[in-house]
C-alpha cells in the first residue's frame, strides 16, 4: 500500500458534513491526506460558506460527484435524496477513485464514509482498501438501527418499522430504557417518509457489516454502555473543532459572526442561545408564540433563524416584535455555533437537539431546553433530561403548541435552579478529559490513525 489517502464520504446533510469535516481535519493534523467528497450540490454551499481567513488543511481536498437528483429538485425530500444517491453513488466513487489510482503513489488507501451511507464500504472492497465508518449520531440509535431485525422478531415494531406498542424498553441490561416513540425512525410524523427511513436503515445494515473500524462522535462518559453492546464501536469524541482545530468547518451558508462582537457586550452567563439546527421548519403560529416567549422572558437573547425556517419569514414575526426586543436580542441567519457555546456570556441552549448541538453544548457545560422536531432528536433529549439531568423539555398545550408561558416558566427553571448548570459543568469536565492525553477518546482515535497508518 501507498502512503495513507481517506476518501471521506459524509451524508449529504449540515450534521454530518461538519463532523466529517472536523474528523477530516484532525486526521490531516495528524499527516493524512484526506479527499472530501460531497454531493455537487453542498460543495458548491460549502466553498461558497468558507470564510477567507480560514483555513482547510493543505492535505484535504474538496471534490464532488452528482447525488442524482436534477438541480431544480427537492433536496430537503430526505427519501428522495436517499433513492437518487443509493442509484447513482456506487459507481461515481467508483469512477472517482479510478481517477485519483491514476497518480502513481497517491491511491486511496481507506474509504471512511458516514454509518449511514455504508453501501460507499461495498466499493472500497472492490478496491481492496481499508473500510471505516464513522457515526456522528448517538450509538444507540446505530444499536437500535442494526438490531431492527430483532426488534421485529420481538413484536416491538411491525416490518415498516412501526411501533407496536407505546412502551419502555431496553435493549440490553446495561443500556437505558427508551420509549417506543423515540426510535429515531419512528418519530417521523409522515407515515410514508417513516417507512422510506426504516427500510434505508434497514438495507444499510448489511453494507454497515463489511466495516473493519467503526468509530464515533460519542464518548464513554456520555454513553458508557455503548462499547460493551457495540464492542466493534469506538468512541473518538466529542470533535470539538472549536477547542482542537481552532474552528468548525463545512458550513452550508455563511456564518455572521457580528454575533460574536454582541456576545462580548453582554454580562457573563446570561445569554440565551437559541437554534434549531439544519432542517427543523416551524409553522407561524409557533414560531410567533417562540418569539413572545422570548420577548416575556426578559433577558438577552442569541437566536439563529435561518432563511427557510419558516415558509414567509418577512411576515413572521410578531407585530412589533423586533423592535421592542432590538436592545436585549439579536438575530442572525446562522452563526459559528461552537464559537458561541464556548462564549462565557452563555447561560442555556434553547435546542432542537440534533447530536451535533446536543454535545456541543455539553462539552461547554451549558444546561439545555429541548425541543426536539423528529427523527433522533426525542432520543437525545431523554439523554439530556432523563439521563445526564441537564436540561428540560417543554410541554405542547391542548392544541399542540409550546406556549410562551411554557417557555419563560421552564428558562426560569433551569436557569434559577443551580443543579442543571453543575451538572452540565461535572459532564463536561468528564468528556473533556476523555479527549486529552491519556483520555479514552483519545486512545481510541489515536488507535484509528495507527490503523489507518498501519501497511
Ligand atoms: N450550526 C451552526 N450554526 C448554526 C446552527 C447550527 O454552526 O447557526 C451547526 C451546529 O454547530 C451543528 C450542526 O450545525 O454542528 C447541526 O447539527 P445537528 O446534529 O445539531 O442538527 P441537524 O442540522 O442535523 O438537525
């Protein structure tokens, strides 16, 4: 074999295009030359998103291959994208790594593609190169998602991955019990979608199996029973790009970082951050009773609204509202969200819980109020509010919104009650020592590099 060259292959979405990229990263800090492929279509986002003083890596580059979909189609139809890119992607990495073979000494040596986008590991085979896979979500969704058979054969859910039955379970002794309800795939209000996402699951696992290193953006203290359910699993994180590599990378739109300049005029620990991630939408309704409930909570607030978070986002707003809030709150598109939790003036993360947000929040000991919208978001808040006890979730009322009420009276809770906020700090000093030297994080990713190095 060459000298180490990773094909990197992220799923085609924000969450994991900025962990793969953090990976890519550390992998090329440590002298791995990395090749980073995205769809055609989120490149094109991502160059676009690097800022001028930031700096890649000179050992990753950036490419491209087409997802399959036509431009002018709908890439935020996750079942969609999953078929087209399922059709199309085994032979453009095919044709993508014949191409970079051809420089005599170059050859990709390891393909390193996302959990859920295992089916990449069938053409390292063909090619004979090492096959990893790295997990940016918890790893109990991967061991829910590779024991989906089972849960079958238990009548827990039907063959669509329906749930059967409103319960608690538990997947092994040594795990925490979960509902029914908070499969990941199973929180997708929209029956049809459900069933696409099972099934994706579902046939990724047979790929999943030709992996010979998994690893993940998880670590021991955040889910200590993972390496004895998974043992094949290693827990490398959390990334931390902020703290390791100085920033986060990947973006999909430009950061405003204004934000950071506002952040250092307000008082220690009174922030609220409030951001939803990549995809959640909001209806008006809610989005205007979230805006009040911001207005009626009184303190400083931080709040990412993206563009397409809201169908009319002019007409959003409540009357009024911005510019009786202008000297306490600020608003922005999207902001350097690692830079941001990692501020002092921050004193909560109002979140949807994606995993990304959810231990990027934890590494910098911050309490949370959840409010998570589908997929593995349920699952990650019955971490923050039922396992770690470090945050709250929110009630919805009669008519299936979260009121303003609601949501003064929990921020009042979770920041006048001093528990949440020791509790986040105890967590993150754990985690953090997992990532230093020594720490099990650490080892582990240190084992990944001798692998990957290894002949
Ligand atoms: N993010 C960011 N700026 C924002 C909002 C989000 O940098 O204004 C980043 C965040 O730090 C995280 C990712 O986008 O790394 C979102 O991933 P997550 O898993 O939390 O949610 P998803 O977008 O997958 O629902």
């Amino acid at each position: 074999m060459g000298k180490p060259h990773v094909l990197a292959i992220p799923c085609p979405a924000q969450g994991h295009v900025i962990p793969m990229m953090e990976l890519s990263q550390c992998l090329a800090k440590n002298g791995i030359k990395v090749t980073f492929v995205n769809t055609e279509f989120n490149h094109e986002r991502v160059v676009k998103a690097i800022l001028d003083t930031e700096k890649i890596n000179e050992l990753i580059s950036l490419v491209s291959v087409p997802d399959g979909l036509e431009s002018a189609e709908d890439r935020k139809d996750p079942g969609k994208l999953t078929e087209a890119m399922r059709k199309v992607m085994p032979l453009k990495l095919e044709a993508l790594i014949e191409e970079i073979n051809g420089t005599p000494g170059d050859g990709i040596t390891c393909v390193l593609t996302d959990f859920f986008m295992a089916g990449a590991l069938e053409v390292a085979e063909k090619f004979c190169v090492k096959r990893a896979a790295f997990l940016t979500a918890a790893v109990t969704l991967m061991a829910l998602t590779i024991n989906a058979d089972k849960l079958i054969d238990d009548g827990i859910i039907d063959e669509d991955g329906t749930f059967l039955k409103n319960e608690m379970i538990q997947l092994s002794p040594s795990m925490p019990k979960m509902s029914t309800t908070h499969f990941g795939w199973t929180c997708f209000p929209d029956p049809t979608l459900r069933k696409i996402i099972f099934h994706s699951l579902f046939q990724n696992n047979t790929s999943a199996k030709l992996a010979q290193h998994i690893i993940c953006n998880s670590s021991n203290e955040l889910e200590p029973w993972a390496h004895t359910f998974i043992p094949n699993c290693f827990q490398i994180g959390p990334l931390l790009a902020s703290r390791r590599l100085g920033k986060s990378t990947g973006y999909f739109w430009p950061e405003d970082s204004t934000c950071l300049d506002w952040l250092n005029q307000q008082p220690e620990n009174s922030v609220i951050y409030i951001a939803f991630g990549s995809f959640t939408i909001f209806d008006q309704i809610q989005f205007r009773e979230l805006a009040l409930g911001l207005e009626l909570t009184n303190k400083p607030f931080l709040w990412v609204v993206r563009e397409d978070i809201i169908q009319d986002i002019d007409g959003a707003y409540p009357e009024g509202f911005k510019e009786r809030v202008k000297n306490k709150g600020k608003i922005v598109n999207w902001a350097p969200q690692q830079e941001i939790l990692s501020h002092p003036s921050i004193a909560c993360f109002l979140s949807h819980c994606g995993w990304n947000s959810t231990i990027e929040c934890v590494s910098n000991g911050i309490p949370l109020l959840c409010w998570p919208h589908f997929g593995d978001q349920f699952l990650n808040q019955s971490y923050v509010v039922d396992h770690w006890k470090i945050g709250l979730g929110f009630e919805k009322d009669e008519k299936g919104i979260i009121g303003r009420e609601e949501i003064k009276n929990k921020m009042e809770k979770v920041l006048g009650d001093g528990k949440y906020k020791m509790r986040a700090k105890e967590l993150q000093e754990k985690i953090i020592d997992g990532v230093e030297e020594g720490g099990r994080s650490r080892k582990n990713f240190e084992n990944f590099i001798d692998w990957i190095k290894e002949n």
